[in-house]
C-alpha cells in the first residue's frame, strides 16, 4: 500500500522497529512525499516502508 505524508524540512529515516518487527530506509523532502509499505519475504518482519514505487503497485 502506499501513502502520503508531509514534511516541512528534509530528513531521512533508517533503522527496523523491533516491536512492530518493521523495516524503515526512505527520505522525505520538504511538502507531500509518497512512501510504500510493502511485505517482505523475511520472517522476522512484516515489512518494510521506502520512497520506491515499483511497477507491481496497483
């Protein structure tokens, strides 16, 4: 699935969160950015939420 959210400056996110068992690696520029949350083949993780849209989005 994939969302918007707005940053007011330009930052970047990386690292996993343990307790929702998540992988984060994506970077926000100033206004409205698109990120993706996909699932992962990876049992230790749900999934993982990065700026790359990919042709299998529908």
């Amino acid at each position: 699935m994939s969302g918007f959210i707005y940053s007011d400056r330009k930052t970047s996110v990386k690292g996993t969160d343990t307790e929702y068992r998540g992988i984060y690696d994506f970077t926000l520029q100033k206004g409205w950015n698109e990120l993706v949350k996909k699932k992962i083949d990876n049992p230790d993780y749900n999934g993982s939420v990065s700026n790359m849209v990919t042709s299998d989005m529908k």
